[in-house]
C-alpha cells in the first residue's frame, strides 16, 4: 500500500474513533510510544484502543492536520477528548501529534504520539486544577 493510501485510511481512522479501527495498517511489531505506554505489537495497541473504547464515555480523536514529511512518513496532529467516568464526569482534551513510519510494505511500523502538555496537566483537568490545553501550546 502506497503512502497516499495510508493517510486516507488514518483520515478515516479518525473520524470513526474508537471503532473500526483499520488495525491491517500496522505491521505485527509496530513499535508504539505515547506519555503513558511504551510497547511493541499490534495486538497490544488494539488492546489500548479497546480500553479507551470500554472506559472512556464519548471518546473523540479530531484531527487537525496530516503532513506527509517523506516518502514513508507522516505527521498527524489532533486532539483526543473524553468524558472520564467518574461522578462529577470531568471533560478532559489532550492536544497532540504523531509520527508515523512506514515500511517498504506501506505498513505502520512506528507511532509515536506527543501531547502539548504533561501527564500533570491532564490530571489536573481531572480534578478542575487546570484548563485544556490548546493544540498549538508547546509543552513548557
């Protein structure tokens, strides 16, 4: 699969989150990172999506932007938001981006997400010690 392609199956991925997730993107040993994960496979990163699909309420994944920086890699830039399920359901929104490889397969082999803020600044919206960051402020 071509790069082209790639990106408008993530469009896709995107407007649908969490469900149907095109999971055949990825290579078997995609290498995945965010703040809070770290770990190989797609097996594993199918399990994350599950977990946000089973315990976030309204989880959305709005992407802003898709940049293609070379000839198997890409940028996406977005905003994940949820309602966390807790009695005084707090909204939370994490303004973010990830780099994506592909291999010369045109499959995922490395997502690597960044956030504009801390794991503090998230938990801090949990508890309405702080506002959403917006998707432009750099992480200080």
């Amino acid at each position: 699969m071509n790069i082209d392609a790639v990106c408008d199956r993530i469009r896709q991925d995107y407007a649908t989150f969490p469900a149907d997730q095109s999971y055949d993107l990825y290579a078997e040993d995609v290498y995945f990172r965010d703040p809070m994960n770290e770990f190989t496979g797609v097996e594993q990163y199918r399990e994350m999506i599950g977990f946000i699909d089973r315990w976030f309420q309204q989880p959305q994944l709005v992407l802003h932007r898709l940049d293609q920086t070379g000839p198997q890699t890409f940028e996406t830039h977005w905003t994940l938001s949820w309602t966390t399920p807790l009695p005084w359901r707090p909204q939370i929104a994490i303004p973010g981006w990830t780099e994506y490889r592909l291999n010369d397969d045109g499959q995922i082999v490395s997502h690597i997400d960044s956030w504009h803020c801390s794991r503090w600044a998230v938990l801090g919206q949990v508890f309405g010690l702080s506002q959403s960051p917006s998707p432009d402020q750099p992480v200080s």
